[in-house]
C-alpha cells in the first residue's frame, strides 16, 4: 500500500467498517437520524437498513474516503475533488422523482416513499469508469425494475430516459460561460436492461445516506456499463418509444456511444480500454488489472447483447 502521512489517513480508512459505523452511530447528526426513524426496521449499526444480495462482489471495497473524493459530478466542476467540494451547495431535501411518458401509473414520488417501499439491499459492486479507473463500492438501493413495475409500462415503451435536476443556483457547473455539456444530464436504458436485477437506484453507501458527491439522493447504477450510464440526482423517469439522447454520446458521438457496455476488446478512440487502474492501490510498481467483458458480469448480462455487434453498437 501506498504510504502515506499519517494526517493524510482518514479515520474511515483506519477503523474497521463496523467499528466506522458504530462511531458514526454514536455521532449520528440529525439528518442520519431521521432518515433511520423513518425506516422500517432500521438496524443499530447503520442509518440504512439493507440486506445483502448474492449479486454482490467480494472484492476488497474501494475505501469511503476514496469513494467520496474521486468523482465525476460535472455539474460540480470537472475535477475529480470538486464534487466533493461542491455538491453539498445541492438541495436534496425536499426531493421527488417524476416518472411519465409511456406508463399507466405516471407519478411524481417522494424520496421517502421509494426509500420506505422497497427492501434495501446492499450490492457490493465493481464499477469501471470510460476513463480507466476503477472501484469496488459498497452501494445500498433497490432494482430499479420495482419501480418500473410500480408505473405499468405500456407496450410501446421500449427505452427509459433518466434526467439529473437542472438546478443553476446549486450548481456552479451550470453557470459556466463554456459549459462541458448541455444541462441538463441525461441518461437511458433499453427497457430490458432497465428490467435486468443487476440495475439498481442507489441511495446509500457504506451503509449510509448516499453523499452529494455520489449523486444524492438518489442516482442511478449500472455495474456492466461504463460509470458515465449512472446518471445522478435524478429527478425524472421518462418511459419512451425510440432511444433517447444520452449526454456524452450527444457531446462526442465518435468516443460514446448509447451502450457503453464495458468492453476491452472495443477501445476508445484516444486510448485502449484493455486494462484499469483500481482506485486505492497505489504506488509505482502496481499493475494495471485486466477490464472484463461487460465488467465481469457477462454471465448475467452477454444475453441481452446476443446477435448485437458490440463494435458498431459501443
Ligand atoms: N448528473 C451527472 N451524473 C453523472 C456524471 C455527471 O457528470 N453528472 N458523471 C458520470 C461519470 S463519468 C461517472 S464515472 C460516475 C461517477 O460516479 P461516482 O462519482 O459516484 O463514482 O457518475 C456519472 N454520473
Ligand atoms: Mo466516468
């Protein structure tokens, strides 16, 4: 391991998790609490009650501090420690999640109800970034497909188009003169993928309210896609006909495309996507690990791809 000062170390990174959580108990702030009181069945050692899921990795988890302050969050700036620095200027509270197009149910729903009608579960995942990094994080949510379920698609709904909040009073990336994106973030899934168990909405992780910089307070992850498809602080859920606009394949149609399902054999234009960096392990002599098909999760995944070409469709 890297060695590092000691003042450099957070405590999130000595401590044990438990020992981290059971310290955070005891500090808990307010908003933790509350958050905990609404839940059913919330246990003593963690503000978000999960279960854990047999789709979980056992890789060793990229640490929290890791997690938190190496981020993509344009919204926020561009640089990997700016969403750290920034999104907490975000409002999370209160938030609602609109959901309409192609449903029968279209609703506008509270955070705390899609928190408090789902089961939480902890899913422990890899996550491969299009820029070669890469991270095991601990994520606590729910398959999205409950909540597609909730709306009742129609027959001709055959993508889901996600949208991050356009908030440019909270978000200083919004304000800047030579935006790196158009505002706001925008997102999609085929229906199928949307529906796969694999595909969840995160609201936690490490056990804990997702932070700000993750995309709180709600965000979306998909562990075979390159780390851009997780769109954060999504604020609508529209089910449509034909494939929606997606942000970085609008913004650089050649580099990204609809897909980006992690695939080494299909590089990038400017650099290889053969091999990662794992965040966290640091030093001069560590190798770059090989990257996965789908991100190692081919086995449940290849099938919806079968008869696809993976070149042409990236
Ligand atoms: N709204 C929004 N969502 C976003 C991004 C962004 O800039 N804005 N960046 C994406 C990219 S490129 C990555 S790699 C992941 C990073 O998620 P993390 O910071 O939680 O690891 O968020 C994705 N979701
Ligand atoms: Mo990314």
């Amino acid at each position: 391991m890297l060695i590092r000062r000691p003042a450099d170390i957070p405590p999130s990174e000595i401590m044990s998790r438990e020992a981290y959580l059971n310290r955070r108990q005891l500090m808990a702030g307010a908003a933790g609490l509350a958050l905990a009181a609404s839940l059913p069945g919330t246990s003593q050692a963690a503000s978000l009650a999960t279960v854990k899921s047999s789709f979980s990795t056992d890789e060793k988890q990229t640490s929290l501090q890791d997690v938190t302050n190496y981020n993509n969050y344009y919204e926020f700036g561009v640089d990997k420690t700016a969403p750290a620095a920034h999104a907490h200027m975000l409002k999370t509270s209160p938030w609602t999640v609109k959901v309409d197009g192609l449903v029968g149910k279209p609703a506008e729903f509270a955070l705390e109800d899609l928190i408090s009608s789902s089961a939480l579960e902890e899913r422990i995942y890899r996550m491969r970034c299009v820029e070669g990094w890469s991270m095991v994080i601990p994520w606590d949510g729910f398959p999205l497909a409950d909540l597609i379920k909730r709306v009742e698609p129609l027959g001709s709904a055959k993508y889901v188009a996600f949208e991050t909040a356009y908030r440019p009073e909270e978000m200083p990336g919004l304000q800047s003169m030579f935006p790196v994106l158009e505002w706001p973030y925008v997102e999609g899934l085929r229906l199928d993928e949307a529906m796969h168990p694999l595909t969840i909405l995160a609201v936690g992780l490490y056990g804990d309210k997702l932070p700000n910089q993750n995309g709180a307070p709600i965000r979306l992850v998909v562990p075979w896609k390159y780390g851009f498809k997780g769109i954060k602080s999504i604020s609508r859920i529209s089910f449509v006909e034909k494939q929606p606009v997606t942000s970085w394949s609008r913004q650089a149609p050649d580099e990204y495309g609809f897909y980006a399902n992690v695939n080494p054999s299909v590089d990038h234009p400017r650099w290889s996507q053969g091999t990662e960096r794992r965040i966290g392990e640091g030093g001069l002599f560590v190798k770059r690990r090989p990257t996965l098909l789908f991100n190692g999760y081919a086995e449940q995944v290849a099938e919806l791809y079968s008869g696809m070409d993976l070149r042409k469709l990236y």
